[in-house]
C-alpha cells in the first residue's frame, strides 16, 4: 500500500550586516572561526512559499551547505538558490523518485535521519514535514524555522486519506497505523530541535499543541520590491474582475471559490493554477469563470495589480499570495481563518486591507463579495501596499538572523 505526501503547498546581525559574522562573534565557540553551518529543506521539486524562505536563509548564510530528502529542483530555478545543490538520502535514487518520490512516506523519517550533519557548529532546518528530524549532536544549536507540523500527521489527516482513498477499510486500517508511527516519530524528534520559530501565531498555537514546545513567530518574507501597485495610479486600472490563484489540491478550496461565482453571474472571475482538484474546480465554475492556467511570476503580478480584489479561501498557516495582493495594492477577500487573520485587515480594525467570510462555503464567499462591494469607503490600495510591507524580505532577514545569533549566544552560556 502506498501512503504518499500529498502534493501540496505546502516563511541581532543588522539587515545589511553578515549574518555568519554575527554568529561568529556571538559566544566563545565561534569567535576565532567562522561557523559550519547546515541548512536542512525537507525536498527541492517545485518553488512555494517555502522555498522562499529557505532562499531568504542562504542568502542570509551563504556559505551554509544544503541537505534535502530529495534534490529535483528544475534547473531554471537554482539560481535562486544560488546555486547551490541539497546533499540528499538514499531516496533520491530510488528508481521513479523524480516524479512519485512522495509515496515513499513512511521511509521520511529513516531518510532524515541518514543525514550527516555531525560536523556543524549550527544547523537551520525548514521544515513542514520531517526536516526538523535530523539528527544532532550534543553542542549543536538546531533552530527551525517551522512552516507546520506535518499536516497529514495531524489536523489534515482525514482529508488527506480521504483524497488518497484510504479513509475506510483495511487499507484505511494501515494507513492510520502509518501515520499513527509518524505522528509519534514527529512529536519524539521535536525534541532535537534547540529553538522553534514558526510562521505565524497560528503556527505557534499549533507546535505548541502538537510539540508542548514555545516558538517564536518571525512572519515569512513577501518580496514587496516586486509585487508592487504598479506605475498607473489606482483610479486609471480597470479592475472589473476577481482574482484567484493557489496549488489546486483539496485544503485550498479552490472549488468554494468557483462555486460562490455561480451565485454572482454578473461577476467576472479569473483563476490561476492547477493541480489534482483541477477537475472538481472546473465543475464548480460557470461561464463567467476564465482559467489562466499556471501563470509566469510577472504575469501573476500583472493579474494581482487588475484585480478588483484577491478571492482566498483556505485555511493556510501563512498565506504568502494574499500579502502579494497588498503589495500590489489589491483588497483580499480571505477565509477568516488562519495566518490570513495576521496579514489581512478588515474594517474593525481601521485603514482596512480586506474582508473576512467565516464558513468555506460558495455561499457564505458570495454574500462577502456583495457585502466589500457595498462597503463605504471603499479599501483604500494605498493602505494595502503599506501593510504588505510589514512583511518584507528586509525585515525577515533582520529578524531571523538576530534569532539565531541570540540563539548561539544563549548556547555558548549554557554550555
């Protein structure tokens, strides 16, 4: 039987400062050398949220070495890492890997372990699945900067063997005693992790609940330098369309989205991306639903600038797409749930971004696109962008490389 990760989506040294010389003046340990430092990702295929932040972390820390389950990152994107290749495990030369390595599940955590990163003075994991499980050495300082708990181990565990098809019988039966053992390896292998920081409060309530550990909570980085309002003013841009856009797999509810537009005919809507729901997305959808398919970075910056306001219906630990809306000067519409309730502004809480629906219903989405039609005065776009920037790559670098040194330094005391 195969259990799989599902395909999903899965964010002091001064901000122009070094990030390794501040570790290397921080404590006795490092004071004569510059720190081995290692960078452990849980996999490299595709570019996410995620991979932002583990970018934002090798530009912090350049001469930091990459370790990864599996290296298949396309080729166009590895200058975004600089260059740089993972060290990967056994799994990435098992025959198929490229392309079904995430059906190797239950061999993650064994896979994580094999890494060798014994001969580092400091070790930064990113991790939503088992990159937080590497072991360490006494002496080392291990922080992670947490994207999640392993959805599927804990609170996605039934949509997710639902949509695998394993939800009853005696495949059901073994698949919960699968992630049964891997909730269990993950709740154990916290422990080797020396500070937590998480994406959101959100996040932080969660390691909390699944860990009984405190994190600190350091927002992922938006690259407001690009996402931008654009050079027309905001009265000169049409905006006569709504806008989605998302990994179509099943926790992003790309299919409420489509299904509230049926309610609104007289509304045009626009949708980028797919994925596995794409056949349940478009069944939802009607006439006045246009499919942009998977869009390039620009022209999803192009569609975020038109838009009359960014449609989010997930529940999303973070959310990066909703902080790129505002930077370019676009409201969202979000699901009040979630790290949308960190980036995202309503009424209540003056200079407004956005609105908030409180049920993942096609219904409920509809009478919030009414209601922000109706609203007076109108979002402002100049307010949006000035939120989104509370989220910038500047600011990530400065607060997260002040982390760790404060970590290293709170090592070598105790030490």
């Amino acid at each position: 039987m195969n259990v799989a990760v599902p395909s999903e989506d899965v964010n002091g040294a001064s901000a122009g400062g070094s990030a390794e010389a501040a570790i290397s003046t921080a404590g006795s340990l490092h004071r004569f050398a510059a720190p081995r430092i290692a960078v452990v990702h849980d996999w490299l295929d595709t570019w996410g949220g995620g991979e932002n932040v583990l970018a934002e972390i090798l530009r912090a820390y350049p001469s930091a070495e990459l370790f990864a389950l599996v290296d298949f990152l396309p080729e166009a994107l590895r200058p975004l890492l600089g260059g740089k290749r993972a060290r990967t495990t056994f799994l990435q030369h098992v025959p198929g890997a490229r392309r079904h390595f995430r059906m190797l599940l239950p061999l993650f955590p064994r896979a994580i372990e094999s890494l060798d990163v014994s001969a580092f003075d400091l070790v930064i994991s990113s991790s939503h699945a088992v990159a937080k499980g590497v072991r360490t050495a006494p002496g080392q300082v291990h922080v992670c900067y947490c994207h999640t708990p392993m959805r599927y181990a804990w609170d996605l565990r039934d949509q997710y063997l639902r949509q695998r098809g394993f939800a009853t019988g005696v495949r059901g039966t073994l698949a919960n005693r699968i992630l049964n053992r891997l909730q269990l390896w993950d709740r154990k292998t916290s422990g080797r992790v020396t500070n937590f920081v998480a994406n959101s409060e959100f996040v932080r309530d969660r390691i909390a609940r699944c860990y009984g550990r405190a994190s600190a909570v350091i927002h992922p980085p938006v690259d407001t330098e690009f996402f931008t309002p654009g050079a027309q003013s905001p009265a000169a841009v049409a905006r006569d369309y709504y806008f989605a856009a998302s990994r179509w797999v099943p926790y992003k509810r790309m299919d409420v989205i489509a299904a509230a537009f049926q309610a609104l005919p007289d509304r045009r809507l626009v949708m980028a991306g797919d994925g596995p729901e794409a056949d349940r997305v478009r069944a939802a959808a009607g006439p006045n639903v246009e499919f942009a398919g998977r869009v390039t970075r620009e022209r999803m910056r192009d569609l975020l600038r038109g838009a009359r306001a960014f449609v989010f219906a997930a529940e999303e630990d973070f959310g990066i797409l909703p902080v790129e809306a505002q930077a370019c000067g676009t409201p969202v519409i979000a699901y009040g749930r979630g790290g949308a309730l960190e980036t995202v502004r309503d009424h209540a809480a003056g200079r407004p971004t956005g609105q908030f629906f409180l049920a993942q219903t096609g219904d409920a989405l509809a009478a919030a696109i009414r209601h922000f039609e109706t609203e007076f005065p109108p979002i402002d776009s100049r307010d949006c962008a000035a939120n989104a920037k509370r989220f910038s790559t500047a600011r990530f670098r400065a607060e997260f490389t002040a982390f760790v040194a404060a970590a290293t330094r709170e090592s070598d005391r105790d030490g």
